[in-house]
C-alpha cells in the first residue's frame, strides 16, 4: 500500500487534464513556467525569471505531457527549438481566450549546503544563484498543495491584458487575468 508522502505528485495529471479541457473547449492552452538550469527554452524570451509557453497543437509538434517533462517542439521567431521543462517549473497552465486555468505553488530551490559557524554550530546561507522561499505563499509543507485559480469581478476585462516577450513576438501571450494589478484570488485545494 502507498502512503500520500510515496505517491506520485498530482502536477502532470492536472496538467495533461487541463490541456484537454482547453483543447476540448477550442481555447489555447498556455503554460507558465519558472525557469532555471533545468528548464531548455529560448533564453530571450524569458522575462523575470518565467517563460509563457503556448502548447496548443498549432504551435507545437511532437507535444509529449509526460509525468516529469512536457516536450515538444515549437518556432520562435521562424527557427525551430526543442523545448523541455521538468513538470515541477510549471507554475500555471491556463485557456489565453479567458484565464481559466489552475496555478501551482512556485517551486521550492534546492537545498544549500550547511555550513559551521564560528561556534561549530551548522548554519545555512543562501547562495547569491538561490532565491530565499517567498514565505507569505505558505510553508515547505505547502509545496506538494495545489492552488486554484478563482475568476474574480473585472476579469473579463483583464483578460486581455498581455504582456510582450519579444519585440519580432507579433502576437504576445496573455497573462491569466489579476485584479487591478493584484494577484488572482487563490483558494486552496487540500
């Protein structure tokens, strides 16, 4: 019998759930993905640290939603790339005609090597390449947790929001909809 701390994470299979819907639905499914060294995608078109990937079948060819990676192969600017992204750097997959979609907790960095102090005790310093853990989204134990996006009032109207990637981009992937510049509501599926 498998406990919950040895079963497998939920992520992939409400991904590959969420891009049916959308597909089903005739939206375009988006992903937002926070990139690092494990993530191979065009460095150019990464803005703060994220990357919004369209996946829809017209943009991509051999697309394989994998329980560890989403692969496929996509053009950027008429030159075709080959792009991977480990499951867990997916903070968001959403419809870009509304922002429905689901958000995902941001993943927790790799764990920094302890260090002695000059007492002997073990410290931890975080490294200049390793972003400290925003702790207004929860704690380490929220990291396996799924976050909901909720629609609030307004949304039609952000929903057309964009924001640009690239100047050659001539069609920009829109973000999912906020509220007046404020993070969408999130409620918490435990």
């Amino acid at each position: 019998m498998i406990n919950a701390l040895e079963s497998s994470s939920t992520r992939p299979y409400l991904i590959r759930a969420l891009y049916e819907w959308c597909t089903d639905n005739g939206f375009t499914p988006y992903v937002a993905v926070q990139v690092d060294d494990t993530v191979q995608v065009p460095r150019e078109y990464v803005k703060n640290g994220e990357i919004v990937l369209n996946i829809s079948f017209d943009a991509t060819s051999s697309l394989k939603l994998g329980n560890d990676f989403i692969e496929f192969k996509a053009r950027f600017a008429g030159t075709a790339r080959e792009i991977s992204v480990p499951v867990g750097r997916v903070i968001a997959i959403y419809a870009r005609e509304n922002g429905q979609g689901m958000a995902f907790p941001a993943p927790v960095p790799a764990a920094v090597p302890s260090t002695l102090d000059d007492h002997g005790a073990a410290t931890t310093a975080p490294s200049a390449r390793t972003p400290l853990r925003d702790t207004s989204r929860g704690t380490e134990g929220d990291a396996g947790r799924v976050v909901h996006l909720v629609s609030g009032e307004g949304a039609a109207d952000d929903a057309t929001a964009t924001t640009r990637t690239s100047p050659s981009d001539p069609e920009d992937p829109p973000r999912p909809p906020t509220n007046g510049g404020a993070r969408p509501p999130l409620k918490r599926i435990k």
